[in-house]
C-alpha cells in the first residue's frame, strides 16, 4: 500500500477545506512549494495535488506554482486534480510535468473524453470520485449529479481507467476515519487490475492499517499531516511495511553478511526501523530497553550497511544481509555469535 500526502491550493495558497465546503477554507502552510520539498525527503513516491480554483468553476489559476511545486517534489510525482475538462487541459499540466490527471465532473458530464484521455495517456489518467451519501457530486462538490457511486465505479472501470480515488465528502478534513464500509463495496465492485486510492478521513496510523486491511491500495493524507495527528514517516512505513507486523509489533531480525553468509547478529525491527534502514541503508532495530531507534554503529561507527532484506515464509523473521564497517559484537569479535554451547 503507499500513502499520497496531499496539497490543496486556493489561490496560490496551501488551504484545507471541511467536508469541501468553500466557507471553511484556511490556511494550512505558508508554502506549498516548501511543503512538496518536505513531503519528498520523507519518502512519498506520490504528492496529490488539487486546484481548488479549478475544481470550483473549472478554471485553473496556479499554474506557475504547479510547476514549482512539481519540480521541487522531484523524484516524487506530482498527481493533479481539480478543473481538467478538456484534452486541452490535460496537454496544458502535462507540459507542466504533472504525472497523472485526476478528472472529476468532467467523467460524469462527459464519459467519451475520459476514454480519449485514456486512450492517448493510459495509466497516467485517473478518475475521482466525490460521493456523499452514496452519490457522485461534482464541480467541487457543490453540485449533486444523482448517480449511484458503485455504479459510477464500474462505469468508470469499463472505460478503461486504472485508478480511482474515492472520497467520502462526509469525511474529508474531519480527522474521523475513512468510509471503511463504502471502500470495501467499492472496491469488490471493481475489476482486480483497478487501483483504488482513499481519500478523506485519514487521521492516525490505525488508519492507514484498517484502509490496508480492507484491501485498498493507496490512501490519501492531508489535514492530518499538518494538524500532526499523523506522522507523514511513520505513516508511509505502515502503509508500506506494516503486514509484516500484523502479527506482532516487533520480529526478530538477523543478520547477515552479505558477502561471507556469517551470521553476525540479532535484532528486533517494527515496521519505522525497517522503514529507516530502507531509506538509509544503515541497519536501524528497535531498543526494547530504551523503547527509540536505534541504528547500529551510531556509537562506535561500526555501521551495518543493508544490501537485502528478506523475510521467511510465515513472515515472522527478517534476515538482513548487510556489509559491516568494523566488528560488530561490543567485545570487539566480529560477530556477536561466538560463544559455544
């Protein structure tokens, strides 16, 4: 599963709505740009972009911040949504560098230029679909088009379309957790090869595990990330790594060196640590005494660096081959299993 943390724009601003009622607008941030920065060195692969402007009245006016938003994101993608009506627009953000289209009214008003957007860009388009109490509303949720959102879904999957990103309005910016039930019918609904991404509620990694449980490929992220009730690092290690820790909290990891196969050492991971060492390649556990992170080396620098990591078939155990910088047992041995029995 991936995590998309998200930046609403109004008016060149980094905004949140309530329930995407306009009247509740506020500022969220002082720079968006920023922001995307911040968002990439976490680790996000994805940051979903919405032109608020765009999606009230279908005319798009951030187009310069876009494109500094995009850039300052990079490698990370940039997914936009909010005014993309036409072929037209579509050429008009590409150009900008944005990587998948997210069309919203324009797929109810219009059904025939989502399929020529799927047919000239393919898996770069992505349909979202705004319901509240079931039901497909449009131009920025403010308009209520009287369509079935299961419906709407399979229309949508029969286009040809890869991806969609389903919010439940009654959701968005309440920090009260996502429409588990809704997801689960939607996504039974559609055929296997469609990706559904959730969006609104998203408050606390409990979260991001029940959204992971109920099959959901992606989530989407906002007012949680700047209210700070989620962690966007730790997030995007549960949304990434966390079935390896269903079962328990910690597993052991050993550890190996990846050139000779001698054992050198156990550890105890969760998913941060195994999210860390992923990111950084230095082999990071967790300190059941001192309940932190702990990256081996930090002391001594005698680092463990990761090469590959590997789990067994029950998914309980880690092994870890790494390349040590020095011994890596506190005796000075190279390894920490030298001790006969």
């Amino acid at each position: 599963m991936e995590l998309y943390p998200a930046i609403d724009l109004k008016d060149g601003q980094c905004v949140r709505l309530v329930e995407g009622r306009f009247n509740t607008v506020h500022k969220v941030a002082d720079d968006p740009v920023q922001i995307a920065g911040q968002y990439r060195d976490a680790g996000a692969s994805v940051i979903h972009l919405v032109d608020l402007d765009g999606a009230l009245n279908g005319k798009r006016k951030n187009a310069e911040k876009v494109k500094l938003i995009v850039d300052a994101a990079a490698p990370a993608k940039v997914e936009l949504g909010g005014g993309l009506r036409c072929m037209e627009d579509l050429h008009e953000v590409a150009e900008l560098g944005v990587w998948r289209f997210i069309v919203g009214s324009a797929a109810v008003d219009d059904f025939s230029f989502v399929q020529n957007a799927v047919e000239k860009y393919g898996h770069r388009v992505a349909v979202g679909i705004d319901a509240r109490d079931g039901f497909v509303k449009t131009h920025g949720w403010t308009a209520n088009s009287g369509i079935n959102e299961i419906e709407f879904a399979k229309k949508i999957a029969s286009g040809g379309v890869e991806t969609i990103i389903y919010t439940d309005i009654s959701k968005d910016g309440t920090l009260q957790g996502p429409s588990l039930d809704r997801l689960k019918s939607i996504k039974s609904a559609l055929p296997g090869q469609v990706t559904l991404v959730a969006s609104g509620g998203v408050s606390c990694l409990n979260d991001i595990r029940g959204l992971r449980h109920a099959g959901v490929q992606a989530a989407i992220a906002g007012k949680a990330l700047y209210a700070g009730t989620l962690d966007l690092t730790e997030g995007l290690a549960q949304a990434r790594h966390g079935e390896l820790f269903d079962k328990q909290d910690l597993v052991p990891a050993i550890v190996q060196h990846a050139e000779t196969s001698q054992v050198l050492m156990l550890g105890y991971m969760n998913c941060f640590s195994l999210y860390r060492t992923l990111q950084t390649r230095r082999v990071t556990f967790w300190s059941r005494s001192r309940k932190t992170l702990w990256t081996k080396g930090e002391t001594s620098g005698n680092f463990l660096i990761s090469r590959e990591i590997l789990t067994d078939c029950d998914k309980d155990t880690l092994l870890v081959r790494a390349i040590p910088s020095g011994p890596i047992c506190h005796t000075g041995n190279e390894s920490c299993f030298f001790c006969k029995v």
